[in-house]
C-alpha cells in the first residue's frame, strides 16, 4: 500500500491500483504519475477564447493539455479530458521537445502557452 498526498484525497493504493485522479499510481510501494509526457489536448487558439484575452488580444495561445483530474466537475469545459483514464492520449513528449515547440511559436508571433492542469 502507498499513499499519495498530493491533493486532499489522499489515496490509499494498492500495488497497481490509480487513484481518483487518474493520473498516479501505486508501482512497486511509490506513488508515480501515470501521464508523463502524455498529451491529450494540443491546439493553437485565438486568446479571445481563453479568460486571458485582456493580455495579448489578438493573439493565438498554445494550449496543452492531459487527462485526469482530482475532482469531478460536471460543468468543466474539460469534463470528458478530465475524466478520461488514457484514451484520449494524441501524442507522447517531453517537457523539452514541448519548450522547444513554444520558442519556435514564440518566434512566429505566438505569444502565451497554457498548460492545461486538471488537478486542483
């Protein structure tokens, strides 16, 4: 059994066993984050569709995205991302290759990345 404290449910886990979330798992007695690297949301978007079009109106934002969630929201315009237990994955990557990605953004005239966090 491994607990995972990382928000206030803290689960208790059995050997394999994830948690509310979705996301951490109990592997070999160690809480590990099962989506690492894994990306279910990735688009380019106007700002003016985020709550941040008072910063940069008129620009496009990258927005990347996992799935799974600590809480269960039914009115989250990320719900059915949220809730997912990996189906839903686009694409694997690294934090690196993902910088890598925003700076060449950045130079294109793309301003903002917003990492799209479901825990709360």
């Amino acid at each position: 059994m491994a607990r995972c404290d990382l928000c206030p449910h803290h689960c208790v886990l059995k050997e394999g066993q994830t948690g509310f979330c979705h996301q951490r798992m109990n592997k070999e007695g160690s809480i590990v984050l099962k989506d690492y690297g894994a990306i279910t949301s990735l688009s380019l978007d106007p700002i003016e569709k985020k709550p941040l079009y008072h910063f940069y109106p008129e620009t496009q934002m990258l927005s990347v995205g996992s799935y799974g969630c600590n809480m269960k929201c039914p009115f989250c315009q990320n719900y059915t991302i949220s809730q997912d237990r990996g189906s839903s994955i686009q694409v694997h990557t690294t934090p690196k290759k993902l910088v890598e990605v925003a700076l060449d953004l950045k130079k294109k005239g793309i301003l903002v990345l917003r990492l799209l966090i479901m825990n709360h």
